[in-house]
C-alpha cells in the first residue's frame, strides 16, 4: 500500500506545476533581455571552455617533462 501511494503521488506532481499562467512564462522575451541572458550564458561558456584547454595544454606539457626526467 505505502508503494502504490508513493507512486501515486509522484505521478500527481507534474500536473501540479502547471499552475501557472502563460503571460509569465516568457517573461525575458517579452521585455527583450533574453539577447543579454544567452550572450551572459555564452561568455561563460566560453571562458569555462578556454579555461579547461588551457589546463589540458599545461598538463600535457607537465607529463611530457616528467617522460623527459625518466
């Protein structure tokens, strides 16, 4: 019994989160900062991408050193 209401209940959530109305749903869009959201999202990205071939290339040139030593 204590499965079958769990089961229950978490096939209820979805529904419950449609509680909101469709004016608000693209808010950012509406008032035109979604273009400074996704350039902001896209920044980041890229700095998050420059960041990890930076440290790839260290790494890589530290593990050619250690070979060298050997």
């Amino acid at each position: 019994m204590n499965k079958f209401a769990i089961i229950l209940f978490l096939n209820i959530i979805p529904f419950l989160t449609f509680a909101q109305d469709g004016k608000s749903s693209d808010y950012f869009g509406n008032i035109g900062k979604i273009y400074v959201v996704v350039g902001v999202l896209m920044i980041l990205f890229i700095c998050v991408i420059g960041l990890l071939v930076f440290l790839e290339r260290k790494l890589a040139r530290l593990e050619q050193e250690i070979h060298k030593k050997d």
